[in-house]
C-alpha cells in the first residue's frame, strides 16, 4: 500500500510549453538513433565524425535560434536550450554535446550578434549548415579566468593585422575551419584593447600544435593553436575595434546557460540509469534500491536535479525576456555543474563495480562532469560575480 | 497575466509583463507590499518581548481583521478568495518578522489546521470552525504527534470510540503548537486501534468553553522548552475520556491518514517558502554587517573567502526558491506533485540551517550574542529539518517514488 501519489500527466514546466515537446521527442529520437549508439567507438577514436555536423546541419538543429535567412530555423534560445538538454539526456557524452554546442552556441553567436551581412554569409551560413566547423579562441596558456590579460597580439598593417600568439583549451580546435580569435589591439590590451577577428585554419602562420589529451570530453577534439605571423584581413574583424571585451562578456551568458541546461538533462539520464540499476541488482536478497541507504541516495540525487532544474530554468527564462540576468546565470551555472557532478559520483557509487567500468558509461559521465566546475567560467570566477553583484 | 490557451488546461505563463516571477500577479505584489509593511509595523517591534511571552492573541485576530489569515479562502467562509500562491507571498512577507515562533504559530493556523476543514469539513463545521478560524477569533492547532509516534503516524495511539452519539477521546499529544492556548484542534485519533493506516479517523475537537476553560477531561499537561521557536507555546496535551459529538468527525471515518498525507503537502511546500524567505533574510542581515565591519583594514565582505560563503549561501538559496516556486505552478496547475513538494521542502529546510550556520560564522562573536538574533534565527530555523516531515521521512517519501 502505498499513500504517495507519483507525479503523473503534467505540463511542461516553463518557460517550456507544449509548442516545444515536438522538437523535444524529436531531438530525442536522433540523438538515440544516430548519436547514442556511437559514442563509446567516438570516445576511443578521440573524435565524432565531421559528418555529424553536416547531418545535424540538415536537420536544423545547428540553426535552432538563427533566423531563416541564414538558414536557420526562425527559433528562439528555448528551442535551443531543448535541444541542449535532450541532447544531454539521450546521448550520454559530454564531449559530443560540447563539439556540437561549441559550434552552435558558443563560435557563431558572436558572428550572428555581432558580425557585418557579408561576415554572416562567410561563416554564419555554412556554420547553421554543418559545412564549416567553428571554434571560440579565448583562453591562452598564460589567461584563462583573467580574460583581460590576454597576450595574443594583432598589429594593424594598412589593411590586414598580423597577428602572434597562441590560444589553448580550444574546444573543435583541432578541426575547426574558423576560429573567432580574441586579441589585443593596443600595447596594452585589457578591458579596452581587445577585438575579435575571425581566423581560418588555412592562413598561413595558423598552426594546431596540438591535440590535447583530457580526463573526459574524449570525444571532442580540443586544440592548442599558434599563430606566427598570421595575416588576417581587416574585413575579419568582428565588432569595433577595441571594443571586443563587451563582445566577450555577451557571449558568456548563453554559454553558461547551455552548460546549466546541459546538466539538468545529464543529470535526469544518471538518475534513470540509478533507479534502473537498483531496482534491477539484487543483494541479501533484495534489490539494492529497497536498502534505505540507496533509497535516500538516490532520493538525494533527483532532490538536487529538480533544484538545479528549477535555477537553471529559472535563469533561461530571464534571459529569454532580455532581462539583466547576469546573478542569476551564473547561479545557474555555479548550482548546475557542482549538482552534476555530485549526482555522476552518487550513480557510480550505486553502479559499484560496474560503475567503474567503461562499459556503463557511467565513469565516463563522472570524468565528463569533472570539467563542469571548470569551463565556461570557474566556480571561483562564478562566486566572484556572484558576490559583486551583492556588492561585495 | 496568466491567461489559459485555447483547448488546454495548462495555464500559460506571462513573460512578457517583465514580472520578477511569473507565479505572481501584480495583485500579489500589492499583497506583498502591504502585509510586508503590516509585519514591520506590528510584529517586528514586540519579537523580542515575544520570545519571553510568547506572541499574544490579540495580533492573530488584528491578522483575522486585516484579512491575512483567510487569504487562500473563498469569500464566502470569510476569505480573501485567492489562489494558492498568496499562501507563498503571506510565508514570505512572515520572514520580515523577526520571531520564527510568530510565524510557526500563524503557519499551523493558516496552513495545517484550517485547510483540512476548508477542504473536508461539513458547511456546520466551517461555519463553527473555518470562519472563526480565519476572523483569527479562535485559535486553531493540529494534533498527529504523539509521544510514541512521530514520524510513524500510522502507530498513533490516541483512541476515539464511539459512545451513542459522541466519540470518547483517550490519548495524548506532544509537539503541538498552539496546543497550550488553542479553541479547537484537528485531532488524529485511532477509532479502529487494532488497525494502523485504515484506523485513524479526524476529529475537530473543541479544547475551550465560551469562558475560555478547558473541557472536561482535557488538560495542557506541560508547555515544552525547546532549542528555539520560543515566541511559539508548544504543548503536551492529555485527553481523558474528553467527549466530541459525532458531527465533529471530520471527513470520512478510516480515512485519516489519507486525508493528512494530503494535508502535509500544501504544508510542507508552504514551510519550504519559509525556509528560503528566512534564509534571505539572514542573509541581508549578515551581508549589512559585513560591509561594515572593517578588520585587517577593510570591510570583512571584501576579503574573497567571505565574499565566497555570501555568493553560495545566495545561490543555495535561490535554487530553492524557484524549486519552490516551480512546484508551486504544479500545485497550483492542478498537478499533486507529492515527489517535487517533498523534494522541495528537504532541500529548502537543509539550505535555511546552512546558512544560518554560515551567517552565524560571519558574524563572529557578535554571532554568539542574544542582541544580534541570527543566533535565534540558527536555534529557530533548525527545527525545519525535523518539523511537518523529518528530512529522513521525505527521503524514504521521495526515494519511494521512484519505486525503491
């Protein structure tokens, strides 16, 4: 007998609404049928096919917020963040979701926000299409939470800059066909001397010196690349001169956002995979999960992505209405990747010996969440803005 | 505003207005600023004095008056007619109080006692009880915990046995807020006692006479000291052969339990609103005092361990707030999301003591000291993680959703 009624038909939670559960199911049907079953033959490979992006180019989910006019499908951010989250939830790799993610929301926003019409045309529109692969170069050996100490250098020269540095950490930084580069433009660089200029992987001087090798993200080539006298034509410069601090922190808020919504729906998928494996394992006689231990771990585990949800929705849809939301996403992001990573730790504890095994793809979830707290903004970076916006 | 699109029942939320939430209309808003305003002014001023004496009646019948307590009631009992999230809004504007114990009291009136009439009780009965209730002319309690049982509510002993055309009541009840000055109490009694959760049956139980005594065979046999809640009087009661006509049963014989399992999970998600309002608050407070006590040179907010601990405390607490707020759309949209409200009371109750905790660390010493009251807030808010639901229970409640 049990008095507890489960929750049963419900609505979409908002901002979410019934206009967005089509694409939900149908992000979740290809990412089941043409991602899922790939990714453990990925993850060894260190890489997903380039086809990939071409594929999800076609089916539109490269172009979910960018309009017709580039190709896109006319959507908003919530079409994305669905995409976002299924993709988490159904595929089962970190590092698949941030090849694709880093592409779509992190190197294109930037062009389409920012750039001119012909700019649109040279990148955005083979970006939203999968025929050209994009990265973001910010962070540099020597910068990565003080983006303002940046070091790579574009020196004008009548019309082109040449520029000298080197950017790592670089998500499709082995294979991407542009990089959107941050540099500094003056002597001094800092908050009013940076601009971004969009490389190409085939200038002369543009150099991947390296593949690196990670704790997770197997899948997902990250790249450190040099530049040696590398000729940029002026046409490339993305924004004002300058003026590419602003462009920067622009682009930070949907990044941690894809990130707070890609935790939520990583989060769901270990828990499923918890509940299954304890009501399915059995132990003194008993499913695992009929212990009171694992009960409340478990119990403890959806506590924390219900509420990771909640923020992370919460900071979506502000953003979503154009209002300052800066506190809040980073909130979101700050709760999401630490929830992440707490909920990965329990599923393998629960999973015990197979949880360490690869062949779960719990291990990997675990070494996937990792970078969480890290990327896109550290922890620390995240209670630093948190804290001034309390006017600390 | 909200409106309900075309062949759905689901109600679309707003965003255009640029509302802080979409769960609240303007009208809350206007709710919010007033009674906010009313608990500054009336209540925040005595919660120290309130703490020895405990909160006096008179200000739950200035709430009556002023329409606060019947807020979630239809018009026609004497209420305000709202919807559900006024009960969030009234939980919030509670925490600029000062005095846990004040809000506790008016909690149990408002959210534990007068809901299960409103919902179950015969038109007599809320006549008697639910208008009274909500002019705050009497005063109401819940009795479920015994001294036996807590959280095993099914394992209840208190007996009522039918004697002609009344119940005979025998047991008694511990915990009970209000207990030791309430009219009438919703009483939890066994009237199988050879049957656990089929046995148990609710009585509204008048405790006081026209003169204010107790009825025969009732008495407050200890008013209990507790870690904090002290502006909150909290009774044992005992009830020998106390006699209830039997109109006073309350909803169906044998189905008690299921009518309280109901009753817990408004309560619950109004408690965890307590919870991150109560934690705003400490906060607020806390934050004043670091921008303003200077060591090693400079304010101590500004040294980055401390700006750390207020960046995570707001964090905490604002991921359960809108936890909170989300399943309070559920609630509201017609959804008994009994594994969200559970899950939200937990994680609000545990955020509320962390951060007293934290708060009482950056305070220092004036942390330790009566005069500052975050350490009242620290003894007051950690009954959160034991009350309307030990943190044990809503994990087995939560875990058992998922079929464990």
């Amino acid at each position: 007998m049990t008095v507890v009624k489960v929750t049963g038909e419900r609505a979409p939670l908002p901002p979410f609404g019934e206009e967005h559960e089509q694409l939900r199911e149908s992000v979740r049907r290809f990412v089941s049928k043409e991602i899922a079953p790939h990714v453990d033959e990925w993850e060894r490979a260190r890489e997903f096919p380039r086809e990939l992006y071409r594929r999800c180019g076609e089916l539109g989910f490269l172009g979910l917020k960018f309009p017709e006019a580039y190709g896109g499908q006319g959507g908003t951010h919530l079409h994305d963040a669905v995409w976002v989250e299924e993709l988490a939830r159904s595929g089962g790799s970190g590092g698949v979701a941030a090849g694709l993610n880093a592409h779509a929301s992190i190197a294109m926003p930037p062009i389409f926000n920012f750039g001119t019409e012909e700019q649109k045309q040279r990148w955005l529109v083979p970006g939203i299409a999968g025929e050209k692969i994009g990265a973001l170069g910010i962070t540099e050996p020597g910068a990565g939470s003080d983006v303002a100490s940046i070091a790579t250098r574009a020196r004008r020269d009548g019309n082109r800059y040449i520029v000298n540095g080197a950017k790592t950490f670089i998500t499709n930084g082995v294979r991407a066909d542009f990089l959107v580069c941050a540099c500094r433009t003056t002597e001094a660089g800092g908050h009013d001397g940076i601009s971004f200029l969009v490389l190409e992987s085939d200038m002369p001087g543009y150099e991947v010196s390296g593949k690196l090798e990670k704790m997770g993200w197997h899948s997902s080539d990250t790249g450190e690349i040099t530049f040696t006298d590398v000729e940029v034509p002026a046409e490339n410069l993305l924004g004002e001169e300058n003026g590419g601090f602003r462009l920067i922190m622009a682009n930070f808020a949907w990044e941690r956002l894809v990130m707070a919504i890609g935790a939520v729906g990583a989060m769901d998928r270990l828990i499923d995979a918890a509940v299954a494996y304890a009501g399915e394992r059995e132990a003194f006689g008993r499913p695992i999960g009929r212990f009171q231990a694992t009960r409340h771990r478990i119990a403890e585990m959806g506590t924390k992505a219900e509420a990771a949800r909640s923020i992370a929705y919460h900071a979506l849809r502000l953003f979503h209405s154009g209002r300052d939301c800066v506190r809040e996403v980073s909130m979101a992001k700050l709760f999401t990747q630490r929830a992440l990573l707490e909920v990965a730790d329990e599923a393998l504890q629960i999973h015990g010996g197979y949880g360490y095994m690869r062949e779960y793809g719990i291990e990997r979830a675990v070494r996937d969440a990792r970078l969480g707290p890290i990327g896109g903004g550290t922890d620390e970076i995240m209670k630093e803005i948190i804290g001034r916006t309390m006017g600390l | 505003m909200a409106t309900a699109s075309e062949g759905s029942k689901v109600i679309k939320p707003d965003f255009e207005s640029g509302r802080k939430h979409f769960i609240f209309t303007q009208e809350h808003e206007d709710l919010r600023e007033s009674m906010r305003a009313w608990v500054e002014k009336e209540i925040y001023p005595h919660r120290n004095e309130w703490e020895e004496t405990c909160w006096p009646t008179s200000i739950m019948r200035r709430a009556g008056e002023l329409g606060y307590l019947g807020l979630c009631f239809p018009e026609e009992y004497g209420g305000q007619g709202g919807d559900y999230f006024y009960s969030i809004v009234r939980a919030e504007c509670m925490s600029y109080s000062g005095s846990g114990g004040t809000n506790m009291a008016f909690a149990v009136q408002t959210d534990m006692a007068l809901p299960p009439i409103y919902m179950l009780g015969t038109e007599e009965q809320k006549r008697r009880y639910l208008t009274p209730g909500i002019r705050g002319e009497k005063v109401a309690a819940i009795g479920i915990t015994e001294p036996g049982a807590g959280s095993d509510v099914a394992g209840i002993r208190t007996t009522a046995i039918r004697d002609g055309d009344e119940y005979v009541i025998n047991g008694t009840k511990t915990f009970i807020t209000n207990g030791p000055r309430a009219d009438f109490i919703v009483l939890v009694t066994k009237t199988d006692p050879g049957a656990r959760h089929d046995g148990i049956t609710l009585f509204i139980v008048d405790l006081r006479d026209e003169d204010g005594n107790p009825v025969p065979g009732f008495t407050v046999t200890s008013e209990l000291e507790k870690m904090g809640m002290h502006a909150s009087d909290t009774g044992e009661l005992s009830f020998e052969d106390v006699r209830v006509p039997a109109e006073n049963m309350l909803g169906e014989e044998g189905k008690g339990f299921y009518h309280i399992a109901w009753e817990l999970q408004g309560e619950r998600l109004v408690a965890a609103a307590g919870c991150h309002a109560g934690a705003e608050r400490m906060i607020e407070r806390t934050l004043q005092y670091a921008k303003e006590r200077e060591a090693f040179g400079r304010p101590i907010g500004k040294f980055q361990a401390i700006r750390h601990k207020f960046a995570e405390m707001a964090t905490k607490t604002e991921a359960a707030k809108q936890f909170t707020y989300a399943t309070a759309w559920r609630f509201a949209n017609g959804e008994y999301p009994v594994r969200e409200i559970t899950m939200a009371k937990l994680f609000a109750s545990r955020v509320a003591c962390e951060v007293a905790d934290e708060c009482v660390q950056i305070l220092g010493g004036y942390g330790y000291m009566k005069e500052y009251e975050i350490e009242r807030a620290y003894r007051d808010v950690r009954l959160n993680r034991i009350g309307a639901g030990t943190d044990e229970v809503m994990l087995d409640v939560i875990g058992r959703s998922y079929g464990l």
